[in-house]
C-alpha cells in the first residue's frame, strides 16, 4: 500500500487520481470571474466595456490564472528520482521519455490539457515518446539522474543535463 507521504510515481498517480489536481476549472469559478468583471463595470472601473469583452477578460484572465495555477502544481509535484522506482512503471508502458532540451513541466502541462498543436512537433522530432528499451537498459547500467512528474496514467521522466548533475 502507497502512503501519501511516500515520494514515489506511484504515490504521485494516487494522488492525482483522488484529489483532482488535473480537472478542468468548474464552470461555477469562471462564472465567478464573469461577475467580477461586471461589478468593476458597475463601478465605473471600465468604462469601455461591453458584455461580450467582459466575457472575452474574463475568460482570459481565468485562462491565464489557471495555466499558472497548473504549472505551478506540477513543477511542485516534480523531484529526482532513480531508475529502480520507476522501472516496474517502465514495464507496464506508462513510461514517457522527456528529451534534456525540453521543459519537462511544459510537456506535462501540454499532456494535461491535450494540447495536440504542442505535442505533435515534439513527438515528430523524437523530444517526447514512449521510453524505448535501449534508453532503458542504458539508464539500469549507468543510474543517472533523472527529473520525473506524473500525468496519470504516465510518468514523464528527462535524464537531467549534466549541467545540474
């Protein structure tokens, strides 16, 4: 049994599973971002404004607060980790290669909103893609360190850059 104050992937995925991190924002807090907007209105704070831009505002300031909100989830759900804890993950196939270049919680946060228009170019390029054997085996033999955040049911893992070693 997985405790929550256990470090691991696994703990990582329970957690994510139960307490929702990864749920799209409720209709209820963007309304509540709607009405905000219109009591500054009210207020004379804009003087400008129409019902159709304080929806457009109001959306992207939701938009804008919730990404935040996201990244900073994930990069506080990322740590090191050692081959041998994910390696069972790695036989099961929910282990996803993050290429060093790429921004590991970028990737993740583009996995939790299904952004297919940043994924693609990633996955062309090989940047992002299912951990293959050899890399594998490589990382059994030589124990690097490696950076890992959990998108359920995947664990993005990136070797980190032998500058941060």
């Amino acid at each position: 049994m997985i405790e929550k104050s256990d470090n691991s992937p696994a703990a990582h995925t329970a957690d994510a599973n139960t307490s929702g991190y990864f749920a799209k924002p409720s209709r209820a807090s963007f309304r509540t971002a709607i009405d905000k907007k219109n009591q500054e209105d009210r207020k004379g704070t804009n003087e400008h404004a129409t019902p159709q831009s304080n929806y457009a505002d109001a959306f992207s300031e939701h938009t804008e607060q919730t990404q935040t909100t996201l990244y900073a989830e994930l990069l506080g759900q990322t740590g090191k980790i050692e081959w041998q804890e994910i390696e069972r993950f790695f036989a099961k196939g929910q282990v996803v290669r993050v290429a060093p270049e790429l921004d590991l919680v970028a990737v993740a946060m583009a996995m939790v909103e299904d952004d297919v228009e940043k994924m693609r170019p990633w996955h062309k390029q090989g940047q992002v893609g299912l951990l293959d054997n050899q890399t594998a085996r490589h990382w059994a033999e030589v124990a690097p360190t490696l950076w890992a955040v959990v998108v359920s049911p995947w664990i993005l893992v990136q070797q980190a850059s032998s500058k941060s070693n």
